[in-house]
C-alpha cells in the first residue's frame, strides 16, 4: 500500500489523570513525540482542564451537554486518533476518563451518534506503581473505545515501578521502554495515515 505522506494526521494525546505530575502524562507525551517525528500533527490536552459533572441522564435531558464538554468536542472533532495513558485506580481506569467519555460520546442535536468516536484509531498505555503496569485498567479502556468504535492498536505498554521509571528530563530510565513507547506513537500515527 502506498502512503500518501502528503496527509497530515492529527493525534490527540491525553492522560486519564487530573495530577499535576502525573506519570500517566509524562508517558503519553514520550508516544506523542514518536507520533510527531513521522509528521503526525499534535494535539495534546489536559482532561484536567475540562471540569464536568458527573454524567448524568436527567442533566443532560433538561441542559444539554455541559460547556465543558462541548468545547472538548471541538477539540476532538478535529483529530484522526488518540495518544491515551491511562492510571489504574483498584484495577479499574480512572473516573476521570471514564465521566469524559461517556459525556463525549452523547450526540448534541442534529449530530450523528458517536461521530467524536467512530472510524478514529487509538494506542493505549499506562504506567502504575504495581507490578502489571496498570494492565487491568488498560482492559476495560480497549473494550469501551470498541464499543465506540474507535479501531485501536493490538500493541500496548503498561510499566510497572512507575515511581522509578522516569528520568529526571522525562524520558524512561528504561531505554528499550522508552523506544517502546516512541515506537508505540509512531505505528499509531503510520497506520492512522494508512487508513486516511
């Protein structure tokens, strides 16, 4: 198959953690340089940065989808696929990214359902101070992004020891980690493109 390198593919890239010094956002920016060094544009956000409620039915009947959640909608229209970290909470993914989802994935009137979601690709990873890197939360991740039919990536990292696995500048103290996960944005980037 020939790639059209004249297509420039937008990566959205966040973390499932509201932390200030998350190590889920540290870990998604190494894949989001991978995906930026084959000529992926960048969007990187903060979920941190769009508060909103709980997901709730009867809000959303009487009020419509929350600002916050429309403004992330616009940002999210604009990409072809997704850069996600997600922390593990009790070997679940964390409610922040959970709420997220489900308020982005509700339709604002006259819009096609899922259209935030559907046909876009994804790659997942996570880093955790436990032993399975965050692996059980990376589980449930991969099976709603399905549901919404976001095609993701068979190839995910989840690092264990996270509290000893960054260097001072960002990068991995694991070098053959941190090619991992460079490798990991790039084949996202390459096979969003592919399917553009």
């Amino acid at each position: 198959m020939v790639i059209d390198t004249n297509v420039t593919v937008k990566i959205l890239a966040f973390s499932g953690s509201s932390r200030e010094g998350s190590l889920n956002k540290k870990l998604v920016a190494i894949a989001a340089d991978g995906a930026r060094n084959t000529g992926a544009e960048i969007i990187t956000v903060d979920l941190a940065n769009y508060r909103m409620p709980i997901y709730d039915g009867d809000l959303e009947e009487e009020k419509g989808l929350p600002q916050e959640a429309e403004r992330l909608k616009s940002v999210i229209a604009k990409s072809d696929g997704f850069l996600v970290a997600s922390p593990e909470y009790n070997g679940g993914y964390s409610p922040l990214l959970k709420n997220t989802i489900d308020w982005i994935s509700r339709p604002s009137p006259g819009e096609p359902r899922l259209v935030s979601f559907a046909g876009k690709t994804a790659a997942l990873m996570s880093v955790s101070p436990g032993f399975l890197g965050g692996i059980r939360g990376l589980a449930q991740v991969r099976q709603i992004l399905t549901n919404i039919q976001v095609i993701v990536l068979p190839d995910q990292v989840a690092l264990p020891n996270a509290h000893a696995a960054f260097n001072d500048n960002g990068s991995l103290s694991d070098e053959a980690q941190n090619d991992r996960i460079i490798a990991l944005g790039a084949n996202l980037a390459r096979f969003t493109q592919r399917l553009r």
